[in-house]
C-alpha cells in the first residue's frame, strides 16, 4: 500500500494537470477584464478569502469549507452580473479562486487554526480548485450548447433552462470530487479506498449538492442583484454549516459519555486495566482486515470499548474480568445488562444490539439458530483474545502466539473462523513473529 503522503501527491498533481489544462483553454483568456470586471473578480477573492474562515473539521474527513466552495462555484457558472454578460475566461476564475483560497489560508494560519505545512488543508484546496476548474470549463470554455458555450448560450435562455443546466454543472463536479477526497484519505486507513469512498459518498454528496444548488442560486440572483447576492446567498448555507458543526458536536459529547461508562468497570475493579482499549483496538484491527464500511468500524470500535458495561450488574467479579471463565448463560446476562444499560441511557441503536449479541457462540449462527451482525462476532473474538492474554505490539510475541493458540481452539464452534483468520492475518503484517522452529 502506497504510504499516505505518495497519494495525497498523486491527488495534488491530478489536480494540478487538471487546473493546467483549463487555463490553457482557447479563447480570449483576459476577457473580463478586457470588459471591465477587474472590480468583479476582486470582490469575488475577497469573499472566498472571508468564506475560508468558516471550515467544517468532521473527524474521519478532510476540513473543508463548503461556504468557499459554493462561491468560488458561483464565480464560475455566473453568465450575467447586474443586468450585464459577465464574460469570464476559466483561466481569470481559476487565478481569482486560488488568490481567495491563499488569501483565506493565510488569515488561517495567522489565527493559528492551522499550518502552513499542513496537508490536508492543501489537498482539501487543491481539489476544490480542481472542481472550480471542472465548472468553469463547462461554462465558459466547451461549445456544448448548439457550438456555443453556456456563458454565450445562456444569455438567451429562460430562467429555468438555465438554472437546470447550472445545477447540473455543479452536481457533475461534486462526482469528480467524492473520489479525489477518499483517495487522499485511503492510504492512512487501512482497507484503502474501497473501504472509504461508499462512506465519503454518503457524506459528501449531500452536502455536493447543497453547494452545487447555492452556486446555482448566486449565479442566477446575481444577475438581478449584483455582488449583494453573494453574501446573502452564502449566508444560508453558513446555517447549514452551523447546523452540522452542532451535529459533530453532539455526537463527540455522546461519544465521550461513551467513553467515560467504559472505564466504569475498570474504576471499580471488575476488569483488567485497559481491557477495554485494549478490545477496541483488536476489534478496529479486525474491522479494517474486513473492509467494513467506515461507518461500521466506528460503530464497532465504540461498541468494543463498552461491551464489559453489563459486569457492573454482578454481585461477584470475574477473575481478572474475563468473561471467557464464565458460564455461556452468565456471558449472556453480562450482554443483555450491557445493552439494556445504553438502551436506558440512551437512544436504541446499532452499538446496543452488538453488545446484546456478543456473547452469541458462533455454531448458532451455523445452525440458523441465530443472527448475529459481524460486528458482535469480531467483539467476541477481540475480548476472548484480550481474556486469553493476547496484546498488541512487537514486545508480546509469544502473548500473541498464546493468545491465538485459544482461540484456535474454539474455532467454528465459539469463534467465527472467517473473523479469528482476519485478526491473524492483520497481526502477521503489523509484527510478523519468527518462526518457532528458526
């Protein structure tokens, strides 16, 4: 697997060639200054720069600012300004979006919000200048209307026509760009791009679209209002903005409650210290070996950290808090306490019903007895490696050989074989032991 700085240089060169082979578009490529929008293009860096300074940090995505790109996707399918064709070469869009974007990084990193080392800021812009070129190329450059372009074409169309065409333009590009932003992430994640890009398409296009209607709306009010409309069009996609920062917000307070419960059983002593992240760990380990969808990996990683949560329901602890030493109805119960616990606590999701089917054995899910999601299976497998002795790291070969040996044991009738082959595997790559007979 290419290391993750190889692929992010590999996406900033597309990017690169990309925005290259748009400035050498034909045409008159100082057309709107030649036509007097000098003024134009000015205000248009400046509010990118402004824009830059709203930036949605979601963790698992690249940080972004959806308000910068709807202008600088405004900028590039605008036809009419105030009543007048604004004529605009995509190499003039292009140099007025990358001035905005240097403008607004540098303010950044005047506040300390971030670097200028920092890389994914850079891919983040470069892939954004990237879609800035894709619509400005579409709009200004390629006869594809009758052997016109849209910015001649559109002068003579209805309203509607055009508002079709423009958010067309914008949802084309947002196809271009949920792509690019998984492949600068993959290498860093294990699993690699197909493990990615299902789930940065499902958060991305949404908000693709959202951008790609607001470039849309700017263009099309612009040619009634003037530069006015830009702010204030710009302004209620900053709501949307302030409405996901508040989601992100909610769920890194709901994952720290989360976090807190899992050290309960460790505070009071009914198990090891650090088992819980010691599972969590194996169990991401396990996931990323599976290619589970990003989304599911969270899920199961938070579900490992609490899936002891049912032991503070016991009148006695376990020894050493394995729940490998107790009954398989006891093992169960823990489960069921553990689920009914965040079920209580919280609302019902995906995290109680794996902890309810964890302790499930594997020869009733054979039997069709059972149905237990993958995630329950890889917890139980994870655990028993933690209960067995089993650890991470290069100094804990022969925990690690005694830890699988167990598992082994149980396999196809307590442990999913597919799942305990997945953890051997990713242990072998990550700290391959020697060979006993050596």
């Amino acid at each position: 697997m290419m290391t993750a700085w190889r692929v992010r240089v590999v996406v900033l060169v597309f990017a690169g060639i990309a925005v290259t082979l748009s400035v050498m578009m034909p045409g008159d490529s100082l057309r709107s200054i030649h036509s007097g929008g000098l003024m134009s293009l000015f205000s248009y860096a400046i509010i990118i720069m402004v824009a830059e300074q709203f930036r949605l940090d979601i963790p698992g995505r690249l940080p972004t600012s959806s308000i910068a790109a709807a202008a600088g996707m405004g900028l590039a399918v605008t036809t009419t300004l105030h009543g007048a064709p604004f004529l605009c070469s995509s190499a003039e869009v292009l140099v007025t979006a990358l001035i905005g974007q240097w403008l607004g990084q540098a303010v950044l990193v005047r506040r300390g919000v971030t670097t200028a080392d920092d890389l994914d800021t850079a891919l983040d812009g470069a892939i954004r200048l990237f879609t800035v070129a894709v619509a400005a190329a579409l709009a200004r450059e390629l006869p594809i209307f009758n052997g016109r372009t849209l910015e001649a074409a559109g002068q003579h169309w209805p309203g509607w026509m055009l508002a079709f065409v423009i958010v067309g333009i914008g949802l084309l590009t947002s196809l271009f760009e949920a792509p690019l932003r998984s492949a600068g992430r993959s290498a860093a994640v294990l699993g690699g791009w197909r493990t990615l890009a299902p789930d940065d398409a499902r958060s991305h296009y949404p908000l693709g679209a959202a951008v790609a209607a607001t470039g849309a709306l700017v263009a099309l009010t612009s040619s009634v209002l003037g530069l006015v409309a830009v702010p204030l069009l710009l302004g209620f996609l900053g709501l949307t903005d302030f409405a996901v920062r508040r989601f992100v917000h909610v769920q890194d307070t709901y994952g720290q409650a989360l976090r807190s419960l899992a050290r309960m059983p460790e505070i009071v002593g009914y198990v090891a210290q650090g088992h819980a992240e010691r599972v969590s760990d194996v169990a991401w380990l396990v996931a990323r070996e599976l290619r589970l969808s990003e989304r599911d990996t969270d899920t199961l990683r938070t579900a490992a950290l609490v899936h002891d949560l049912g032991q503070l329901e016991l009148r006695r602890t376990l020894p050493r808090g394995a729940t490998v030493q107790a009954a398989p109805s006891d093992q169960q119960r823990i489960a069921d306490c553990g689920a009914r616990l965040l079920r209580e606590g919280g609302p019902p999701g995906p995290i109680a019903d794996l902890l309810n089917n964890q302790a499930v054995p594997y020869h009733r899910v054979l039997s069709g007895r059972a149905e237990v999601p993958v995630g329950a299976r890889i917890i139980k497998v994870a655990n028993a490696f933690d209960d067995y002795g089993g650890r991470l790291g290069p100094t804990y070969g022969e925990d690690r050989r005694a830890g699988m040996e167990r598992l082994y044991l149980g396999l196809g009738y307590e442990y999913d074989p597919r799942v305990v082959e997945a953890l051997s595997r990713a242990l072998e790559r990550l700290h391959p032991l020697p060979d006993p007979g050596d």
